[in-house]
C-alpha cells in the first residue's frame, strides 16, 4: 500500500479496518471485475518477514468455478496485477481504496489448495524515529 494508504489503515479502528478490507475487495472485484462471491479475505494481516522494511500481508482468496462463461483464477490473478501496476491508467488510481494499493508490487500468487489461491497484499509501514 502507499504511505498515505499504510498510514490510514494503521489509524482506523478494529472495525473500520475491517470496513475497509471488505470495501477494498469489493472495489477491486468491481474493477476486475469478478463476482465478489469469488473473492473474498480472512482480514488477518501479518508482517512480510522477507520485506526489507516492516509491511504487512493481507490475505485474499480468489474461488474458482466451473462456469466457462467466467475468467478463470489465473486470468483474474493476471488481471489484477496489471491492474495495481498500471493503477494511474485505469479506474484503480480514482477509487477508494484501491488508489492505496501499491503499484511497484502488485498481486503476488502466494499459495495454492484445492479449488483456491491465497493472494497477498503487500502494505508498507513507515517509522518515525
């Protein structure tokens, strides 16, 4: 996420940062766009322990579906990474929250299990020592 983006998230309340993770899916399965039954988040953030600077992870599944009209997981996977890195080309950059996500990483495929993948967010922290 950007800064400004880290900095607002870190501010809110329990239940406005759940607000907020519910409002980011729903914006970005709009934009994608992507039935939100698809795509949802367990909002259980942690610390990135390979980042060189403290950021946290959010978690976001992506469900597949056997219905051939609908874009499969691997096409929305690559949709949404184009998306987030071209956000100042496209609705991403004019839209709340997604104008917080950070353009220099993207959506990162973390994992996968049967008939899911676990996607990450990445959200820097900055210090002020």
């Amino acid at each position: 996420m950007t800064p400004e983006g880290t900095t607002l998230f870190e501010q809110l309340s329990a239940d406005n940062k759940t607000s907020f993770l519910d409002s980011l899916v729903a914006k970005i399965a709009e934009l994608v766009p992507v039935d939100l039954a698809r795509i949802t988040t367990n909002r259980h953030n942690q610390p990135d322990p390979n980042a060189p600077a403290y950021q946290i992870l959010f978690p976001v599944t992506l469900k597949s579906t056997n219905d051939q009209s609908q874009r499969t997981v691997q096409q929305i996977i690559g949709d949404l990474d184009d998306l987030i890195k071209n956000k100042y080309y496209n609705a991403f950059s004019h839209e709340y929250p997604t104008s917080y996500l950070d353009e220099t990483y993207g959506f990162v495929r973390t994992g996968m299990q049967i008939m899911r993948f676990n996607l990450r967010f990445i959200v820097p922290k900055y210090y002020n020592e």
